[in-house]
C-alpha cells in the first residue's frame, strides 16, 4: 500500500500535467454551473408561516377535508419539518417537530386518521427555500454551517497544506550563518596540531580548485569529521566557513529522520538548494552517524531512503550552481570501530579523524578556560595544572571546560579562590557526581565494610612497588591515588570509591593488565580477609564485571597465555567458547588466589587504616601516605617474610 509521502509527490507529479489541470478546472466549472443554477431556481411566490405546535398537526385529523396537500421534509433529521397548505389559502404552514416526536405522529396521527401525505422532494425544497429556513441571522446560519462540515473543510485544508509543505518533520530545520557572524578562530583550537593542519589542507584544496582541476580532480570536496563528542568538529567548521569567507548552512543529523519515506530526501534537498542559491558554500550536518550505518538492514526504510539522496548529492550535479557547494559531515563514529556503508565512505575525499586532548594539550586547554576569568579569581601560585591535566585523563575540551565552569561554581558558593584543591573537587563533581554522608553515616556496619573493601583496592594497586623494595616516597610518586572515600555515589550506585588519575597509555602490556585486574581483586579479597569467604558481599560486582571483561579481552581475543594467537570469539561457539571459558576461569582463580595470598601481608595495616578512614570519611592521598609512614617498619617486615613465597606466586600466575 502506498504511504503518505509516494502519494504526496504522485499528486504532485500529477498536477504538472496539463490534461489533468484541464480535466480538473472543467471538473470545478461543472460544480459552480449547478451551484449557480440551483442558486437561481424560481421560488413560490406564497408566503410561509413557520411554526413549532405540534398541537396543528393533531388538528389536521378534523381538517382532513381542506387539505390541499402535506409533506415531510428531512424526515430522518434531528428536525424534520410538516409543511402543508389548505385549497382555501395561499399561505404554507410548516411546522418543525423534533425527530422523537415525528415517529409517534406518524403513527398517532396521520395513519391512524388516514391522513394523505408524502416526502418532500429536491425540487420542491429547491423552489420552497422558505421551508427550511430556521430564521437564524447571518453568523447563526455560520456556526450551525461550520457545526455540519467544520470536520470535512477541516481535512481538505489539512490534505492541501500537507501536499504543499509535508508532514511536521519532513523539513530539516537549518540556519544559515554568514561568515561576519561566525566567532573564533583556528588559534582557539588549542594544540591539536595535526587536525589544524589536515584543515589547512582542507582550505587549500577548496582554494585552489582550478590546480587540483588539472590533475583531473573534479569532484566536490566532501569532508567527514570523526571523533567523540566534545573535542571542537562543530567549532572547527565554523572556523573554516569564516577563513574561507562562505556563508554556513548548518542542520542536525537527527532532523533528517522524520519517520517518513521521503521525508530526509525533501529536506536534504531543501539544504542544497538553499546552499545553490548563496552559490558558494558550506553545509554542516552534524550528529550524522545514522547516514553511514549499511543500507538494507533496518525496517527504517526512509533511513536509507535519505541515505541515497546524500549519495546523489555528494557526487555533485552536473550544473554550474552546485559547484560551489561544499558539504561537512560529522559522526561520533568511525569506521575504524563501527561498520559503515562503504559506497558513504567512498563520497569522502577528505576525513579527518578528531581524538581526546594528551597531557600536554590537557594542561594548554585549562590554562585557556582559567585565563578567561577576572583577576584575582584564580591563585595561579596554588594551581598545579599538571596535576589537573593527569587526573582528567581521556576528557574531551568541552567536559574540560564544563570542569573549570564546575570551579567557578564552587568558588562563587563557597567564596573562594580557584586553586588544585578546587578544581580536584570540581573534577569530582563533573564526572563522579553528588556524594552524600548521610546514606552511611548510621550504617556503621557497612561503612566498616566499605572502608575495608576500598583499602584493599589500594594497597593492591601499591603492592607491586611495594614488594620491589620502593621507599614510601617513591611510591607514593607512583601511585595515582586521589583519595579514598567512604561516601555514597548516587549516580554510579556506591557506597564508596577510589578516586584515581590515569595515564596517558593505549598499548598495555599483559603485565600491567595482571596489575589492574589484581587491584580490582584487592576489595573483594579484603573483605573475604576480614569476613571469610561467605561473609564476600554483593558491593563487588561492578569490580568483577570489569575483570571478567578485561581476562576475556586478554585471553580470548588477544591471546595473551597462549602461543597461538589467535582471537577465538571469531570461532565457532563449541571450539572458542569453551576454549575461552576455560582459560579464563585458569586464570581469574591464579590472580585471586594471588591477591588474596598477597593482602595478608596488609591486615594489620588495613586494620588500623580502617578507623581513620570511618573517622574521617575520606582521606587524601598526602593523608594516607603519612598514615602509611607512620606504620612503615610494620608494613616492611610483614613484606620481608613473604616475600619469596609471594615472588613465587606472581612469576606462577604471569606463566
């Protein structure tokens, strides 16, 4: 069955015809030459006495006789009307009854007394308007024909306004931006050098047209943006649009998807003849990840439907209007990660792939967004930026700069002056969220078991220095330790955590894999330490499903313990699976019986940790570090007389 949108362009490809606008215009002078001549018909020349007693009617029984004729107009409306005339008068009575009341005088009256009648026909009532009227003014006669057929000129207006614009949502809403209006510049992307570079690229092929024409290549400069979110693919046209002085058109991926075949196809080409008509010119679709997804495998037929059209018009139209015409996509994905539609990719000339800021870049983005503040609201004497910059590892610029807006916030609330400590916070609250006392502050119970459970995460991720004879000081160096806190995280669900900084690392080794997944293990242990193994509550879930994934990633698809590296999910489910399962299993009991072997040497420690951290609810990591010196040549000798037997078991769980 056809949808709306097919019978929309056959109406209008219709219309264009000729025959049929002849065909309908003496279709439409048909109606008005019997509109006229039912308008024009002769009327009776007798008047017309209207009335609402039924009593007249009763009274025709004796008056049978007089009656030159009687008829009933409209009798199944809601007010059918008696209209008769005596052979003595000139004057027609009509008499309106309501439809309850017509039934019981037919029956009661006028065949119980045999009274002549009939049903008043068009040509009687056409030359008898008088009949009907219900001597209502102008506006009455209005509203009561507004009343009958509001609903159907109601729907005729709809159907003509659908076929002129569409449905709501077929239509793109985009905005045209000229380049005096577009702010910043390329010197506001901070670092990102190499994507500055690959746009400078850009800006010289579109140019220079004419140099790359001569070498044969004549098709439109598409480009595609790719990347997270947040890390400046919108600014960056922007940018563009304005060293290149051409005006932006810019539209949202998600505008396209209107539900309706044809509906992103109409509003694609409403963006291209907008662009044609400014001639030269840029258009933006950002959020456009759907548009490279593979055609033909979703019921979303119109999705591929508007993915076809973007096709066409990527390739360009023979004309000399869309020459000028330069069209930016962007997504979120790419196709190194997420399959996409290789005809898409092909339209591409241009890709230039977006990443997450480095250290380095970390460090420049912030000292930007702090510059920005007035004088005075920044002790740039107490702001490490290079701590900053290592625990906001894998941020984009724009939740960097939703950090430092986070800052002035709390220095407005608590009238303050921005420095580390601040901005620490502010980190916390951006990416950890709310954190609230009172959900523990009466559950002593569990606020010991949290306490230890987050003491065994630590000591197992400083475990490794510890053992390799590392001073305090040059672990706590190591260490990327924040703090240890017992309060409550509403937004990922716990009762504590561990807030550590991150490295700047894309390649990990199996060995630093083994440490994370041990450190994961370390709260778990704890507790089964202290609680014994059916006292292990269900708080470690979230840990375990991290490990589970990260052995899956390590032996099933990198092939971490085995000579034959291979990625057994690729094979079939009888031989991977259960090859998988099985080495998995292998060596989560190695690396827990590992750490929990290990953590005995932190007991005591642990233990007396464990008081202050209830006491205080959180500790910093200078705090913890001084506890620790405090207790240096306990945790020292309780390491020296394990640590062959625990050198033995690493090298076993590493084999």
């Amino acid at each position: 069955m056809p949808n709306f949108a097919q019978l929309q362009v056959a109406f209008k490809n219709a219309f264009k015809s000729l025959s049929v606008r002849i065909a309908l215009a003496a279709l439409l002078g048909v109606l008005a030459t019997v509109a006229i001549w039912k308008s024009t018909v002769p009327q009776d020349p007798n008047p017309v006495v209207q009335s609402q007693n039924i009593a007249e009617i009763t009274e025709l029984a004796d008056k049978k006789a007089r009656l030159e004729y009687l008829l009933i107009a409209k009798p199944l409306s809601e007010s059918p009307r008696y209209v008769y005339k005596f052979k003595d008068a000139d004057a027609i009575h009509v008499v309106k009854v309501p439809s309850t009341s017509h039934l019981s005088l037919e029956r009661e009256v006028l065949l119980k007394n045999a009274i002549p009648y009939s049903i008043a026909k068009d040509d009687y009532l056409a030359s008898h308007k008088a009949v009907m009227d219900e001597g209502e003014t102008f506006l009455e006669k209005t509203g009561t024909f507004l009343k009958n057929y509001g609903l159907q000129i109601g729907l005729v207006l709809l159907v003509l306004y659908l076929l002129k614009f569409g449905l709501p949502g077929m239509n793109a809403s985009a905005s045209i931006i000229t380049p005096d209006k577009l702010k910043g510049s390329m010197d506001d992307l901070i670092g990102m050098e190499d994507i500055k570079q690959e746009v400078l690229h850009l800006e010289d092929m579109i140019r220079n047209r004419d140099e790359y024409h001569s070498h044969n290549i004549d098709k439109p400069f598409n480009v595609m943006l790719t990347g997270p979110a947040g890390t400046g693919k919108t600014k960056l046209v922007g940018y563009l649009a304005k060293r290149l002085d051409m005006p932006l058109i810019s539209a949202s991926g998600s505008a396209l998807e209107s539900g309706y075949v044809g509906g992103g196809s109409k509003a694609l080409n409403a963006l291209y003849k907008k662009a044609c008509a400014k001639g030269k010119c840029i258009i933006f679709l950002d959020e456009a990840q759907s548009l490279f997804m593979p055609r033909g495998r979703s019921e979303k037929k119109w999705e591929d439907d508007t993915a076809n059209t973007l096709l066409g018009l990527l390739d360009g139209v023979k004309s000399d209007k869309g020459q000028g015409v330069i069209w930016v996509v962007a997504s979120n994905f790419d196709d190194s990660n997420t399959e996409m539609d290789e005809a898409m990719l092909r339209r591409f000339s241009v890709k230039i792939n977006f990443r997450l800021p480095n250290k380095a870049e970390r460090k420049e983005l912030l000292r930007s967004f702090l510059a920005r503040k007035k004088e005075g609201l920044v002790d740039w004497s107490d702001t490490n930026l290079d701590q900053v910059a290592e625990i906001t590892q894998n941020l984009s610029p724009a939740l960097l700069e939703t950090v430092v807006e986070r800052a002035s916030m709390l220095s407005i609330q608590e009238k303050a002056i921005i420095n580390t400590n601040l901005l620490f916070r502010a980190y916390e609250r951006a990416t950890i969220g709310l954190t609230d006392r009172a959900t523990t502050a009466e559950k002593t119970k569990q606020r010991e078991r949290i306490a230890l459970h987050e003491l065994g995460h630590f000591f197992m991720q400083i475990d490794p220095h510890l053992r390799a004879g590392l001073s305090l000081a040059e672990v706590k160096e190591k260490s990327h330790l924040l703090k240890i806190s017992t309060e409550a995280v509403s937004k990922i669900g716990a009762l504590g955590y561990v807030l550590q900084s991150g490295e700047d690392m894309s390649l990990r080794t199996l060995e630093e894999l083994e440490r994370d997944v041990i450190g994961l293990y370390g709260g778990v242990a704890a507790e089964e330490l202290f609680y014994g193994a059916r006292g292990i509550s269900v708080g470690s879930q979230n840990d375990i499903e991290k490990i589970t994934k990260m052995l899956n990633l390590m032996v099933g698809r990198l092939s971490m313990y085995s000579r034959s590296k291979l990625d057994y999910s690729q094979l079939s489910k009888e031989t991977g699976g259960e090859h998988t399962l099985r080495l998995v299993e292998e060596k989560a009991d190695e690396l827990y019986s590992y750490t929990l072997n290990a953590i005995h040497d932190y007991k005591l420690v642990i233990e007396s940790l464990k008081d202050t951290l209830m006491e205080e609810y959180v500790l910093s990591k200078d705090a913890v570090f001084a506890l620790l010196e405090e207790r240096s040549e306990l945790i020292y000798s309780q390491l020296h007389g394990r640590h062959a037997n625990l050198k033995l078991c690493v090298e076993g769980a590493a084999a």
